[in-house]
C-alpha cells in the first residue's frame, strides 16, 4: 500500500482497497515417510479486495473485506459480496503493516469518507 490510497465508494462512503496476504491451513490424510510430512508447509494466499472493517473480539483482532457491491439507490441501500473475515494473527507481516495504514486513513478521513 502506498502513499496514495486507493478506494472505492459505495453508498456515499469511501472504502480503501487493500491486499490481503494470509496464511493457509493445510491438510493431508495420506502416510508419507518423515522427509515429506516435513515438506508440508501453510501456502500463502492472497485476496484482493476493500476494507470493510476491522473489529476485536474476545481479545483477537478480526478484519473483514469484500471484493463485489451493488448499490440500489432508490432505497439508499448497500450490499456486499465476496465477503471474508479474517483474523489477523494469520497475515503476513506485509499485510499487517498495510492493514495498519489503510485503517489509519480510514479513521483519518472519517469525514471525508461519507460523501
């Protein structure tokens, strides 16, 4: 994430867009020999999208993004879709510090946001 952020607004408020790097769990029900049990290792997945929200809960930090929005005006009414929540302690170290900036603008330009 950078200097600029970008945004998409919906609703009459702005949501920054952000990539999410996180750590995956991994399985496998099958018997391998020691050499490739250690070969099994959490894939790093990425997901594109904008940033909800962040929010605490019993103590452990959770963000929530969403990649699709539509926007009926008549009813001045939002939906969202492609939705994830994720925990933060599963983010790469990237993402956490980008996580960091873009919640900062967000609270920055609280204002701004609502156009």
């Amino acid at each position: 994430m950078g200097d600029q952020v970008a945004f998409v607004t919906v609703g009459g408020i702005k949501y920054p867009r952000i990539s999410v790097y996180w750590k995956d769990i991994i399985g496998d029900a099958s018997s391998v020999d020691v050499r490739v049990s250690k070969q099994l290792m959490c894939p790093v997945i990425c997901t594109e999208g904008y940033l909800f929200d962040c929010f605490t809960e019993s103590g452990e930090k959770y963000v929530r993004t969403f990649a699709t929005w539509s926007y009926y005006e008549p009813e001045d009414e939002a939906s969202f879709g492609d939705r994830n929540c994720f925990p933060v302690s599963v983010l790469t170290r990237e993402s956490k510090r980008d996580l960091k900036i873009a919640v900062a603008w967000m609270e920055a330009n609280e204002e701004e946001r609502k156009d």
